[in-house]
C-alpha cells in the first residue's frame, strides 16, 4: 500500500490486514518500553495546514513509537502561511528526504493531489481533507467497536451484520463519509440520521438507509451510536434554526441515552460539543468509547505508517 | 498578395476554388494568384466568431495578452473574438474599450470587439457607462459581467432596458450566487462523494428563468452565456416558443466532458459553470442541433499553472479553448451525426457574429466581402498536447487526448494568420 | 527434483521429547522456565515441548510465542509482512529461564531480531535456543542450545516443516 488517501479505496484484505496489525500494536502501548524499531531511520511529516493538536498527536506518538523521526509542519507561522503553494511545500519535503507525509487539509482532494501530482515520492497519509475523508479515524473506529465486540479474539474479524447509526452532519463530515465506506466494506449495517438540510443530495447510491428521526433509529436498537460534533455556527446558513431545536431532535440527550440497551456502544470522533449534539452524562457513561477512541488511535496509526512505510513497496 | 485556394469543400458538400485579393474574396476564374492553395480534402469555413474570450489584458498578461489570446484563436480557426469585461481595470468605460480594440488591431491575427461591462467593476450596483462604450471607436454592443452574475433582479431590469437603448444585448452569466457560496463543481452524486460543495443546476435554471421573463417584459434582447443543464435546455426552449428573443451559447467542454473528470481532483477540470451530467451533456447536444441553443462559443479562460497546480479548492475555475473548440464540435456533433458542417458554419460563424453586429459574416464566400476563411482537414486525428496550445498558458482539458481534425489555414481578412499548421509570425500579421 | 524426506512424523515427536529432557536436565528441574515459540511454526513446537515438560513436572513450565517481524533487519526487502501475537505468560520474563523456540535455525537473523525484542519486554535471567532443525550458514554469532537434527545444506536447497496444527500432515522435508 504506497498512500493512504481514502477508505473508499481499500479491500477488505487490506482493512483487515491494517485492524489486525493495530492490534499487536496495541500491545506494545501496554509494555514497559513502548517502542518497536521498525521505522528507525525513516522521517515522516506531519504537514498540518489546518490546526489539529489531537490528531497531530496521535501521529507523532505513533511515529515515534516506531522509531520514526518527526517533523512537524503545521500552517499557522510557516511559510505556508506566507503564501506557499502546496506544490512549493511538497518539494521542499521532498528535497529533505520524506519517507511519510502525515497531511490535514482544508481543501477535499489535497492529498489525492499531493500523493499523485508527481513532486514527491513518500507515501501519502489523510489526515483529514475537508469534508472529504479521514480514514484513520473510520480505521479507529471500526477497531473499537472490534475489540469492544470481541475483544481478544478481534483478530480477522470484520462487521458482519453489526448495526452502526451515524448521527449528525453527515453533509460537512469526513469522518461519517470514511466510515461509511469502511464500515459497509467490514458487512456492518449503517444508517444515517439527520435533518435533510445535513444529509448530501445524491447519496441515493451509498450502502446506507437515510432517516430524519433519531427517536426512530434509537429504537431499532443499534449495536453502535456515532455522534458527529455538529457546529452551531451552521445556523447561520439555515442548516437548522439553532442550537436547541438541534439538540432536542438530533442530540444524544439523558433521555434517548437511558432508552439505547446497554450493549449499545456510543462513539464520538471528538472534539465534543457537551450538551449540544451529546449530553455530558452519555459523554462520560459506561457506554461511550470515547477514550478508547483516541488510544486507539495510536495503534491503528502506527499500524497505518507500518503498512505504508516498512515494506519494500515503499 | 493575390492567393487562389482550389478544390476545397464548401460546407454544402459542393467543390469550388476560392480566391482572395486586397483582403476580400473575388472571383477565382480567371485569377493571376501569387500563391496557390491544393485545398483539396479541406472543408473552406467562414472564419470562425468567438462571442465569448477572455484576453485577459490589461491586467492579468501572465495569463494571456491580447496578441498571444488572438494567436490562440487564429490557430483554432477564429477571425473573430469578442473579449470579455472581467479585465483589470473592468472594460468599464470608452477608454479601457478602445484600448483592447486597438491591440487587437495591431496584433492583426484576429478581429477584437471588447465586450462591455453591465456594471461598474462588475459590482454588480451601478451600470456603467454602457452609452459612451456603445459610441466608442469599439461600437461595443455587447454587455455582459461574465464571472459574475447580474443577480439583482432590478438592476437586471434596467440593464435590459438600457442596453437595448444602444442597440445591444445583455450577455447573462447565470449563477444565483446564494445558491452557490464557495460552490466548487456540480451537485450530485460525484460531490456528495467527492465532498466537494456542489453547484446545484437549479442556481442557473432559475436566474435564467427569471431572465427570460424579464426580457419578455421589457422587450429586450438577451443572450445566455455557457448554458450548461438540461434544465437550461428547457427553459429557453420554452422562451423561444413563446417568442421572446433570447439567445444561447455553449461551450465546447459542456458538449463532450461530463463530472466524473473531476474524480482525479485534477483541476484542469474545474470550471464554471461546472462540468455536468451525461443527461446534461445529451441535452445541450440535442439544443444545439435543434436551435434551442444558438451557437458555440468557447469561454476561453487561461490560468497560470500554480492557479491549477493545487488543492481543487484552491484552483482557479476555466479552461482554455481556442485551439481545440472545432475538433471538440467535430467529435460531439459532427462525428455523431446531429450536425453537417453548414450548421457548424452557422452555430461558429455567421450566428455569433449577427449576435455581436459584427458585419462582414453574413454570406460565406460571396465576392467582395472581407475574406475571413478557415481551411479545416476532417480526415486528421491528432493527440491534442502542450503543442496544440499556442496562447500563454495551458490549462486545457484536452491534453492527452485523442481528438479530429486539424486546422490547416486561416486568412483574416485576406492577411494569412496559419499557413500548413503554423502560427505566420507577428511581423508579418501585424497591422 | 524430488523432495527427500528428512523427519517424519514419529522423529519430529522424537526430537521433541528429546529436547524437553534436555532442557530439564540442563536447567536442573523445570522451575522459572519460559518457553516462547516464534510464530508461526515455533509456536506449536514450543506447546508441544510443553506439554512433555508437563508429564515430567505437572504446573512449572510457562508457554507463550514472541513475535519478531517488527524487529526484522530485512522488511524493506519484502512487500508488507502481516504481523502476528505475541502472548507473554502472566508471570513475565524478568529473572526467568526463556527459551526460544523455532522451527529452522540458519542465518541467525530471525533469533537476533527475537532477542532484541525480548529486550524490549524484560530482562530474563538468561536465553536458550531450541529448534527442530539447524541447516546451518550462519550469518551472526547466533548458535542453539537444543537441536532436533542437523542438516548440512546447500544454501539454493529449501527444507519444508511441516506440522499437523497447521499442515494437516507432518514432515520435514528438503529439496
């Protein structure tokens, strides 16, 4: 695997190859010496041009655990900012031997275009471009609801049959469009609830069922709830009248909380919005992976810069 | 410089010689020509009108000048370009008009009629000085804020009003741009995928629509620039049966491109209005076979390479088009069989040029008229590359594909622009 | 050319219950023993050698696997290697008896990387070799304490193992 830019593009080989590596990974997070040399002598790079200090962790950790070397090159005060091109930038990287470029973007397709315009030959991580894709949050989610499902005995297993709701702005949402692709490849079954102005025209196509009514979708019973952080400034594009109407019709509150079965895992790709789109007592109860997520994260990106970078296709 | 060209086709299928003296078309029996022409295989076009170029000069020459833009269309057949408004400072006033006219004069390789602006630096808030730009050296007579929509629906109705005072139309770029804030390529099913916010056809269908009726109203004329949905389509079917006068362009890539090309994130693609649907694409050939859409007009949009080098989103939109609009009509229309090369004479050619009251395009050929002449070989196939392109920069949607036909020779009145496939050096077309 | 049989099921049995007592005798009973087989046939040899350590001395032996591919001197040579468990006995390595168990030992490669990654879990007391069969060629100063039989083989020459847990018959064969 040269990049990755999407969960779109990837096999169920390949997913599952990566969950199954990120679990060995996983257990070197638990040992005493946290490190494996496997990417010594390597240099990834993490080329922020949208501010993340979460996300930029998670792969800095991740590269560093593997023995990589780091650089971080985030937009605010670099030459990015003083009007750099991205064309600019990736051969700068380049001339300082890159292995990996760790990219976030505000602009949909940035990677697609720095992985495949011809300026540089590192291998190519999404970070996040626009409201695009994200595959390594879709990669860490489905290893949760795994290993939340099956626990030791995760490794390869997919979805099968596994009921996901997605709940939110689907239309401005990378995080729900990687999850899609991802959990649909895995056999999981997804449905998306949302007021029709967040719900993208032309999804007639995707492998979901589309609903307005999350009384509705929380009483089929999902095995996973997944909440999208929703901004309250879309109000002022009319996407919905304001933050209480949403909360109140779309929001994971105490009472649909205490009506989901036990079972049910409630996930939230962070950062949360507590009490608009997810009450803070679902936030912080048994039932919500959130901090599962992000440790996760972790394995599932080193298991993602292993894949890309150690072989001899890189 | 007496030059006879024999054998050539004429778009009615007929075989005929042709010859050109003192810059008009004589008779070519018995004719002492200087240089003779074996035009045999080649189909003899009226020169082509572009109703809808952008220069670029003044103000963006890293783009295009005018010389290098006229260059651009002399190789692709044009004798005629009608420049648009969006320029730096705004062709706004009589000064900046005829000031791109008399380049256009100079360079000599095609014929400039400056476009006007409807508004002062199109703002879109006050009309310009649309009377002083009508009685310039330019006689401009079209108006239009191309890159901008007129969107205010008042002020498009007394720019209808007030551009038919001089004679002249309103060339409507129609985008309602509420419906598309940051729109970045079609809405549907590839940017619900691609998570590109989408241009929705309904943002053109219904300022178009509204435009219409206004018309309709005032009784005024208006053109439509670079129709682009079946919807469109439609709308000024439906005008024109009720006889209100309006005209209709569309672009070349609107004929043959569709959105599935915005896939790679390659923003050669990106343009506005965006690519669309097959369906769409479907409608406006079957529009311009039957006359709903009036003519071809190319939009000509060059950008430097670090305007398309980057992120889709941060990309500039357009495309150029010059060089490559009559092979993309021969592939979209001609090879499909929905029009004969009369009809390409006519949606290229004579139509557009009535459009813009240009004179000198009304009667292919006929004797004493300005020799305005393209020599077109249908049986050429060429990789359309970087060589194609003879303007200042290169993004084209073309560029390693397979594409018909080939310009061969073009006379602008009478003075040769391309002779066997080649650019005439300036010196020698320069006026 | 045909493949020549070098063990077959009985030997491979042999050999293993040979090497158990062997490991007893030289450790002086089986307490603070730990056997991690590397995967993936190391893994079933190293259970088996268990369980013959358990009928000599019932509840003392600890088994677990090692995995190695991280710790690998050759992975940009080859395309992208699956990693696989490492289960390290509840007890740990610190101060403990491990013995490393594969299936052939050659160029040393796989037990260096094995033991730089033993470094990264604990620090065992002391580390022994076992393995089913040593073709030798060294290419490190890497030598087993416990061999099930010594093959002289030419480098081009390929030796197969194959176990019933996985194969679903038992040889060791070289061709």
């Amino acid at each position: 695997m040269r990049h990755l830019l999407s969960t779109a593009e990837l096999t169920r080989q390949q997913a599952l190859a990566i969950l199954d590596t990120a679990e060995d990974m996983a257990d070197v997070s638990g040992r005493e010496i946290k490190k494996l040399p496997t990417l010594r002598g390597r240099t990834i790079v993490n080329l922020f041009f949208e501010d993340s200090t979460r996300t930029r962790i998670s792969f800095e950790v991740a590269a560093k655990r593997l023995s990589a070397d780091v650089i971080n090159f985030s937009a605010k005060g670099s030459s990015v900012s003083k009007g750099e091109s991205l064309k600019d930038t990736a051969q700068t990287l380049q001339a300082m031997g890159a292995d990996g470029v760790v990219i976030r973007h505000p602009a949909s397709g940035a990677p697609h275009t720095l992985a495949h315009a011809g300026w540089i030959d590192a291998g190519v991580v999404n970070a996040g471009d626009g409201t695009h894709e994200h595959p390594t949050q879709a990669l860490l989610d489905a290893f949760t609801i795994r290993r939340r499902l099956h626990g030791a005995g995760s490794r390869g297993r997919d979805l099968d049959g596994v009921a996901v709701t997605i709940v939110g702005d689907i239309l401005h949402s990378r995080v729900a469009r990687s999850n899609i692709w991802l959990l649909a490849l895995l056999g999981a079954k997804v449905r998306l609830v949302a007021p029709a102005t967040l719900l993208p025209v032309g999804i007639g196509d995707w492998p979901v069922e589309a609903g307005f009514d999350l009384d509705a979708a929380v009483g089929e019973r999902p095995d996973v709830l997944m909440m999208l952080r929703v901004q309250g400034e879309r109000m002022h594009d009319a996407f919905f009248p304001g933050e209480r109407e949403y909360s109140r019709e779309w929001g994971l509150t105490d009472e649909r909380l205490a009506r989901l079965p036990a079972s049910t895992m409630v996930m939230h790709p962070g950062p949360m919005n507590r009490g608009l789109e997810i009450s803070a007592a679902a936030a912080d109860s048994p039932a919500s992976t959130v901090l599962d997520q992000v440790a996760n994260g972790v394995s599932v990106r080193m298991s993602v810069l292993y894949h890309l970078l150690a072989g001899e296709e890189s | 410089m007496t030059t006879l060209i024999k054998g050539t086709t004429l778009p009615n299928g007929s075989r005929a010689d042709l010859a050109i003296e003192h810059g008009v078309f004589v008779d070519a029996a018995g004719v002492t020509a200087d240089r003779t022409i074996d035009a045999s295989g080649l189909i003899a076009l009226p020169g082509l009108v572009d109703l809808h170029t952008h220069l670029r000069e003044p103000g963006f020459e890293q783009s295009e000048t005018v010389l290098t833009g006229t260059r651009a269309a002399a190789a692709g057949g044009y004798t005629a370009v009608f420049a648009m408004a969006n320029t730096q400072p705004v062709q706004d006033t009589a000064g900046v008009v005829e000031q791109v006219q008399a380049l256009g004069e100079r360079a000599g390789y095609a014929t400039v009629r400056p476009i006007g602006a409807v508004t002062v630096g199109l703002k879109g808030e006050r009309l310009a000085e649309i009377g002083a730009m009508a009685a310039s050296r330019a006689q401009v007579r079209v108006f239009s804020d191309d890159g901008m929509c007129v969107h205010d629906p008042l002020l498009m109705r007394r720019a209808l009003e007030y551009v038919s005072t001089f004679g002249g139309v309103v060339a409507q770029h129609a985008q309602d741009p509420r419906l598309t804030e940051d729109a970045q390529m079609n809405e549907g099913v590839v940017s619900a995928r691609l998570g590109l916010a989408g241009w929705p056809a309904v943002a053109e269908e219904s300022i178009i629509a509204r435009d219409v009726l206004l018309a309709e109203h005032v009784g005024a004329r208006l053109h439509v620039c670079h129709v682009s949905t079946a919807g469109a389509v439609e709308v000024i079917r439906w005008a024109k049966a009720r006889g209100i006068r309006v005209t209709a362009e569309a672009t070349p890539h609107h004929l043959l491109l569709t959105e599935e090309l915005a896939e790679g994130y390659d923003a050669r693609f990106k343009v506005n209005p965006p690519l669309r649907t097959a369906e769409d694409v479907e409608a406006l050939r079957a529009g311009l076979a039957d006359g709903t859409i009036d003519i071809v007009a190319t939009d000509h949009a060059p950008h430097p390479a670090e305007a398309k080098e980057c992120a889709w989103g941060e990309a500039a939109n357009g495309m150029v088009g010059l060089e490559s609009a009559l092979s993309v009509v021969h592939a979209a229309m001609v090879d499909t069989g929905l029009l004969g090369w009369a009809d390409v004479a006519r949606v290229m050619s004579r139509t557009p040029a009535r459009i813009g009251g240009l004179r000198g395009y009304g009667d292919a050929f006929a004797l004493g008229t300005p020799a305005h002449l393209a020599l077109y070989d249908p049986a050429a196939h060429t990789t359309f590359s970087a060589d194609s392109l003879h303007g200042r920069s290169t993004n084209s949607p073309y560029l390693g594909r397979e594409l018909p036909g080939r310009v061969v020779h073009v006379f602008h009145g009478g003075v040769a622009t391309v002779l066997d496939g080649e650019l005439r050096p300036a010196e020698e077309v320069s006026r | 050319m045909a493949a020549r049989i070098l063990l077959q099921a009985t030997d491979i049995q042999r050999a293993l219950t040979r090497i158990a007592h062997e490991i007893v005798e030289s450790n002086h009973g089986s307490s603070g023993l730990v056997l991690l087989g590397i995967p993936t046939r190391g893994v079933f040899l190293a259970n088996r050698i268990g369980e013959v350590l358990e009928q000599i001395e019932p509840g003392s032996v600890a088994v677990g696997s090692l995995d190695v591919t991280m710790y690998r001197d050759d992975l940009t040579r080859h395309p992208t290697r699956l990693s696989n468990p490492t289960q390290i006995p509840p007890d740990g390595i610190d101060g403990k008896v491990v013995v490393l168990v594969d299936d052939v030992l050659m160029s040393g490669r796989t037990i260096r990387a094995a033991l730089d990654a033993l470094a990264a879990i604990g620090r065992p007391k002391a580390v022994r070799l076992a393995v089913l069969v040593d073709r030798g060629h060294r290419e490190l100063p890497i030598r087993p304490d416990y061999v099930g039989k010594n093959v002289p083989s030419a480098a081009t020459e390929r030796i197969s193992v194959r176990l019933q847990e996985i194969d679903a018959y038992e040889e060791v064969t070289i061709a």
